[in-house]
C-alpha cells in the first residue's frame, strides 16, 4: 500500500469557472431594510459563493454589493485595465 494517496477532484460540471476569492460583500435585500455583510468566497460570471455571520433572513433575490480597491494597468479608447489591490 503507498505511503501516500493522490486525491482526485470531483469533475468540475459548472459552465463557467470559480475564482477563490476573500471578498467582503454586502447583501441588500431591496426593501428598505438595512445592508448586511458577507463574504465572497469564490466567484464566476454566472454565481458566487457567500457566507453570512447574522440570523438575518435573506430574500430569494437580492443585490450582492462589493467594493475593491483597484490599480489602473492600462488605459486606452474609454477602456481600463485594473488590477486588484490586496485589502
């Protein structure tokens, strides 16, 4: 028996990739109500991942809201190219 086993990863059936993120995020719910945070644990064009602290109740829909501080690469014809900056 080896010492050490290779894990295999489930095959990934999502249409889009999922990025690792660590994102601070804020749930709106659209109805008046105060904001409450998340975070953003991994993230693609089509959905994210998010985890709450709270016992807030969340809607079937909402407005995921998140902020990132961001460092020009480029410029050129109304375009930019932005990099993240580590918060």
């Amino acid at each position: 028996m080896p010492l050490f086993q290779l894990q295999r990863k489930p095959r990934e059936l999502r249409r889009s990739p999922r990025y690792d993120v660590h994102y601070r995020g804020l749930i709106e719910s659209g109805d008046g109500a105060q904001p409450f945070n998340c975070v953003i644990s991994n993230i693609s064009s089509t959905g994210a991942k998010i985890t709450t602290v709270g016992t807030e109740p969340i809607s079937d829909e909402f407005t995921l809201v998140f902020r990132r501080r961001c460092r020009v690469l480029r410029r050129a014809n109304g375009q930019l190219a932005v990099k993240f900056i580590p918060s």
